[in-house]
C-alpha cells in the first residue's frame, strides 16, 4: 500500500514538472510498432490444405505489422501509417484486404472531433464523426518504457464488428451435423467459421513527462502520451519519440473522399461484404470449385 502511495506522489510531481516544461508552443513525433497475431491453425477446416493456411498466415502478418507515425500538439494529431515497399505477390491481397484497415486519421482532443481517410473497393471515403470515448481505470502500478515512466489504464472497449484485427474461429460445438460439413468436399464460405467479440479489455501505459491526451490510432484521454497499447490480440509499442524537431511538420486535416459518419460507413462496409459473400456461395452452389480427389 506505502509501495503504491509512493508511485503515485512521483507520478505527480512527475506531471508537474512536465506540465511546466511543455507550457510553450511543441510539437512531437512517436512511432509505434503495431502487430495483430492471427491464429489460422483451425481455420478453412479440412478443405483448406497446410501450405494454403501458411501462405495466407504469411501474407496477413504482413498486413498486421506495421509501423505508424503519430505527429501531435497539445491539441491534433495526426496518425498514419509508415510508407513501405510491397513484397512480391502482396499487391493484391493488401488490396483485399485494405478494405479492412484506415488510412491517415486526425484527432482534435479540445473539439472532440475524429476524421479518418478511407478508401474501400475504389471509393474513397472520409469518415467524419467524435472522438469514441472509453471509461479509463487509472491504476498505480508503473512501468519504464525507454526513458519514459509510464503508468498502467485499463478499460473495457466495444469493438467494431468489421474489426477484423480481432476476429477468431466460432467456438461451436461440434455436433453430428457439423462433423458432416466438416467431412463435405465443397469449400465453406470462410466467413462462416470466424466472429468478432462484442467486447475487449485495453490496457494502456502512458506517460505524465508528456502531458498530453493524445495516443495512437483512436486510443487517447489519458493524462499523458500513451506509449503502448495491449487490446485483444493486438499490441501497440512505442519505439521512438522526438520531441520539438528541427523542421516541424503541418498536422494536415483530412479532406479527400465522400463525408459519413462511422455508422454509415459500417452499412456500406456490411452491404458490400453481403454481396461478396452471396457470390461466393453461388459460385460454390455451381459445383465449379469443388475439391477434386
């Protein structure tokens, strides 16, 4: 208990110094690393061959590693992802598969207000909406990140059910009728066999030595930069912060693409993925790719 009244006396002087130090004008740069591990051991079932389920195991670790750039004042942010070189044959699953993942995203923690560029199937669109807020514990217990001391928040989010960073295999019971279509040669539609939780537990670290509410990707509200990230299956590590550069870079406001909010997005994501469910299950109906034995 004396342990914990300790952390938290430092914490405050900590944030009262930092405060102090950042009362002029600043800007700073973080970097973060974020991975989402996919767990493809019992997915596609007996249909889907070993090497297919590593092939694809491959190319998603591809799209859930990546590193992003958050550049922010006390106010905005700008978060977006590292430019980076395509690996032969991933062009067209990160196509696939971009429908599924945001593009540059801004955040104005004094306006509450998020905008996010997002292109899906060739249509760019601009989602426009308020920052989503969570109901933050803050806890005592500390941990050194770098050089920064960073104090440990958890919360309970709702996930988006087109958050495909955490979807996993149905956990259903497997009964006469399931071992049946298990033993079928026609290949299932995948997304039968796979759901997205309604809820997750975050834990955050954040430091007060950056006084600032701001994080990564739609995580903020914390009385200090939040350095790492830990929701579900995916962790979000920061790697390096540099602080007031040289050159300081514009946080520009995203404007490109057709204004909704993210419920309106979320009904054109659900219709699109409907109609390209609906031809997958007509072109398996025609019996044209059967497997063959």
């Amino acid at each position: 208990m004396k342990s914990n009244s300790i952390k938290l006396i430092v914490g405050f002087f900590v944030l009262i110094i930092s405060t102090t130090a950042f009362a002029q004008d600043f800007q700073g740069k973080a970097y973060y690393f974020s991975k989402t591990s996919i767990d493809m051991s019992n997915f596609g079932g007996r249909e889907m061959s070993p090497d297919m389920k590593k092939q694809i195991a491959e190319r998603m670790k591809g799209m859930f590693e990546k590193v992003y750039v958050l550049t922010f004042n006390k106010e905005e942010s700008s978060y977006k992802e590292e430019e980076v070189l395509e690996a032969p044959g991933q062009g067209g699953f990160r196509m696939m598969m971009g429908s599924f993942t945001g593009g540059a995203q801004y955040k104005n923690v004094k306006e509450q207000r998020l905008l996010q560029e997002q292109e899906f199937f060739g249509k760019q669109f601009l989602i426009k909406d308020s920052l989503p807020k969570l109901e933050w514990k803050l806890g005592s217990e500390t941990k050194q990140i770098g050089k920064y001391m960073c104090f440990k928040a958890t919360a309970v989010k709702k996930v988006d059910e087109f958050d495909f960073r955490s979807m996993r295999r149905r956990n259903n019971d497997e009964n006469e009728d399931t071992k049946k279509a298990n033993d079928s040669t026609e290949v299932k539609d995948p997304m039968d066999e796979v759901e997205v939780p309604k809820e997750i537990m975050v834990t955050a670290w954040y430091t007060p030595q950056i006084p600032i509410n701001q994080g990564p990707g739609e995580y903020w509200g914390l009385p200090g930069l939040i350095l790492e990230v830990n929701a579900d299956r995916t962790t979000i590590l920061c790697s390096k912060i540099v602080m007031n550069p040289s050159e300081k870079e514009a946080i520009k406001i995203p404007s490109k693409g057709k204004e909704v909010t993210k419920q309106e997005y979320n009904v054109i994501m659900e219709k699109k993925v409907k109609e390209m469910r609906e031809m997958f299950r007509n072109r398996r109906g025609r019996g044209g790719d059967r497997i063959r034995h």
